[in-house]
C-alpha cells in the first residue's frame, strides 16, 4: 500500500491510496473523488502536484 498525502493552501486536503485493488483520491472528508481498478498512483501525483497541490506526506 501507498499513501500520499496532498495539500493546497491551509486547509484543502487529497489522499491517494494505492493497493493492490487500484488507486483510489479520498477528499479531506475520505469522500472518494476519483478511483482507478489499477496502480496510477504516480500518473495521479503528477496531475494534481501540476495543479499546484504539494506533497505533505508520502510513504507506505
């Protein structure tokens, strides 16, 4: 499992989680925005840091 979570601004909050049941962006309230039945965990990192979202955590 990864993990990444995003920040933008003081208080708008992503998570993207990958498993091994796909990638899924949980909102600040761990609403589901998007999911992916495969791993595009880097390929959904890339969009939203283009977007001006920065990494706060990342890890397993």
């Amino acid at each position: 499992m990864r993990e990444t979570v995003l920040m933008k601004g003081e208080t708008d909050t992503l998570v993207i989680v990958t498993t091994a049941a796909g990638t899924e962006v949980l909102d600040g309230e761990e609403e589901v925005v998007e999911t992916h039945p495969s791993d595009r965990h880097e390929a959904v990192l890339a969009r939203y840091l283009a977007q001006g979202w920065e990494v706060e955590e990342d890890g397993p």
